[in-house]
C-alpha cells in the first residue's frame, strides 16, 4: 500500500505536467489508467482530482456525454467519501485532544457533542467505507470509549471494522495494525490478558523484525506478562529481543520504554534472589539508569512516576534507607505538583503510600495501618492503558505493593531477629 500511494502521487504529478505542456491526449489516456489504480486503493482526494481534469476534458474539450458522466458518478462518491473521512478525522481529533479549532472543550461539552458526531460517523460506516475512514471512525469512538472503559464495544468495533479491511482487495497493513492495537490496549484494559498476548502475537506479524512497531509490539507483550505475574516469561522476551543487538542502539523514544522496562525486570530477579542483590548492583547501576532516561525524568504529567517508584524499589531491596529518606520531600511535593488531575489518580495513591513507608520509619505493621485507606482508594480505580491515561504501570500498583511489603518485612526480620 505505501508503495501505491507514492506511485499513485508521482503519476498524477506527470499526468498534470503533461495537461499543463499541452500533451493532453496522452495526460488524459494516463489519467484514465491511473483512475482505475486509485479506486482499487481508496486513494480518495486522488480519485476526486483526476475525476475534476476528466470531466473537464470530456465536458469541455472532447465532448463526450457517456464518459463525463462516469467520471461526474465517480466523483459524487469520491466527494461523499471525501467528506466523511474528512468528518472521521476531526471527530478524532476534537475527542484526541479535546479542542476543537482553537477551543478547547470540557469532557461534558464533548459527551454532548458526541452524540449527534457518532450519528453522522455512522452514516458512513460499512463494508464499503474506505480504509482511512474505518482508521479514523475506529480511533474516535476507541478515544471516547475510553472514558467510561467501554472496552467491550472496542473490541467488537475493531473486530467488525478488521474484517472489512480484510475484505477489500488489497491489504492495508498499517491500518490493520492500527485497529489491532487498539483492541489489544481494550483487552488489557478488560483483564484479559491472554487475549491481549494474542493479539500482540498476531500483530507482530505485519511488522519487520528491528522495526519501530516490532519493538513496540514486543514491549507491550513483556509488559502484559509481567501483568500476569509471569516474570520468566516477561524477562526472556527481553532477551529474545536483544539477543543480537543492544538496548542502547534503540532511538531514544524506544530506548527509553524499554531501559525503564529493563530496570524493572532487574528488580523482579532482585526480589526473586534478595541474597543475589549486593552481586546484582554491579550489574545495574542505578545512576548510570538515570541518566539514561532524560526524556522520561522531564515528563510531568506520569512517565516520570515509573522512574521515581523504581529508585524506591532498589532502595527497600538494598535496604538503603537513607537515600529513601532523602527522596521524601522531593516526592511529596511532585505528587502535589504534577499529580493531582484524574487521569494519575492510581499514581498520586502509590506516591503517598511510598512517601508513608519512609514516613513512619519502614515498619512494616505502622505503614500497612497508615497506608490501608490509600491502598482502598488505589484498588477503586482500575490500571488502564489509553492515550488518555498519563499513567504507565510497569508492574501493577496493586502488586508493587505487596512487594514492597515482603521487603519490609524481609528487612525488619534481618534487623531485628538475626
């Protein structure tokens, strides 16, 4: 498909040429061929410029009543089809970013738009919409979904808009890859962990090995296996990825996703091993990690939290308490800076109860007792992955928590009974 459109943009910019020097006859026999090649590939502002030149030529030029109005009927449905894709991708945007020109709008504004821009985005969807409106048409209802974790009709709203792209007669593999994604991320979101592997795996074939996507499609798969508390599994995708190439030779955007995903798995074998930890800080150091990850430091509206709660990881399995204590102010005053809009809600309730383990001098009874309302507050609100959520969870707040339990009470018991 993208070597159709970069063919389809370089003839119709031969096809103009010719028009424009007076070669006509031969522009307009190539406009014809190149027609029916952007039809077949749903190239529609393509198909509605060269219809324009045709029904110029056989209405004004070469009078021919029949042909003009073929291309007039193409170009009423490349026209509609125009529009409604053009419709589809404002709709994503106005959802996406919440603005609508220069304006921004309230989630409540939008709800009340939404419903008379579904009603007109419906009127077009089917079987016979084109690829680039399904991508836009699915995106935009997956975003509004996504507030109330619709997750259900994500799924069966990809599934049905998949199957349609599958039935045309070429593939649009960036497209498919798109709408799987989407309900991949609804799988997750639903708990369905197994389906969401699933689909990773499937979706990992339209990519090419080493690729953008690939390396993205690999990281969610170690991500949801570490969801499901299998960590073997999550830490030999790691080296199946790497294991003829290094982290480091990554662009800085995926080598940072995957050096954060990197420290984490460290962590987990540092848990699994507690004795192997003093041998394992030779193999990870931590402020060689930090200045690895600049992007992900800067951020302020959630990444940086994965940065902050991993340093506090490798402290309580180090049992270093004093450079815990000595993140303290630093911390409070980040959740109360950068934590307080809805979508980091799970991130503020983990900060606090990690400012608290410090707080009430890492005893495991006293920070269970002072944390139990937060830990209540955490579990009311669901991990989701969206572009919405600011909120990346490695490993599951919920599960973060118990380890850092098991550590505390590990490291009361090495003080105090051996």
């Amino acid at each position: 498909y993208p070597q159709a459109v970069i063919n389809s943009h370089q003839q119709y910019a031969q096809i103009k040429l010719l028009l424009a020097k007076s070669a006509r006859k031969t522009g307009i026999w190539l406009a014809e061929g190149l027609l029916e090649y952007t039809q077949k590939y749903e190239l529609t502002e393509l198909t509605y410029l060269l219809t324009t030149d045709l029904k110029y030529h056989f209405g004004t030029l070469e009078i021919n009543k029949a042909r003009y109005r073929k291309y007039d009927d193409i170009q009423k449905v490349s026209f509609e089809k125009l529009q409604a894709e053009n419709n589809a991708m404002d709709a994503y945007h106005l959802v996406f970013h919440k603005d609508y020109g220069r304006s921004k709008i309230s989630e409540s504004e939008l709800r009340s738009r939404w419903v008379e821009i579904s009603k007109e985005l419906d009127a077009h969807y089917g079987p016979e919409a084109s690829s680039k409106f399904l991508y836009y048409y699915c995106n935009a209802h997956a975003e509004y979904y996504f507030l109330d974790n619709r997750n259900e009709e994500i799924i069966s709203m990809t599934s049905q808009s998949i199957g349609y792209l599958l039935e045309k007669n070429y593939t649009h593999k960036p497209i498919v890859f798109s709408l799987n994604r989407l309900k991949m991320i609804a799988f997750f979101n639903a708990k369905m962990l197994d389906s969401a592997i699933g689909i990773a795996n499937d979706i990992e074939e339209l990519t090419k090995v080493n690729q953008h996507n690939w390396f993205v499609i690999r990281y969610f798969k170690a991500l949801f296996y570490i969801h499901k508390r299998e960590y073997v599994a999550a830490q030999k995708i790691k080296e199946s990825t790497f294991n003829d190439r290094e982290i480091d030779d990554l662009k800085s955007g995926l080598f940072e996703i995957w050096r954060t995903l990197e420290a984490y798995l460290e962590f987990l074998s540092a848990l699994r091993d507690p004795e192997g930890v003093k041998d394992r800080k030779n193999n990870f150091r931590l402020n060689k990690f930090l200045n690895q990850v600049p992007l992900y430091q800067k951020d302020k509206t959630g990444r940086n939290v994965t940065i902050l709660l991993v340093q506090l990881l490798f402290f309580l399995a180090r049992h270093n308490y004093g450079r815990y204590i000595d993140r303290m102010d630093a911390l409070t005053q980040y959740r109360q800076r950068y934590l307080k809009e809805n979508n980091t809600f799970r991130s503020n309730c983990i900060i606090r109860m990690m400012v608290k383990v410090g707080k009430y001098g890492f005893h495991p009874k006293r920070v269970k007792s002072y944390t139990s309302k937060d830990l209540w507050k955490l579990k009311s609100r669901q991990a989701e992955l969206s572009s919405r959520s600011s909120e990346v969870e490695i490993i599951p707040y919920e599960d973060m928590w118990e380890m850092v339990m098991e550590m505390l009470e590990r490291n009361y018991e090495k003080t105090y009974y051996e």
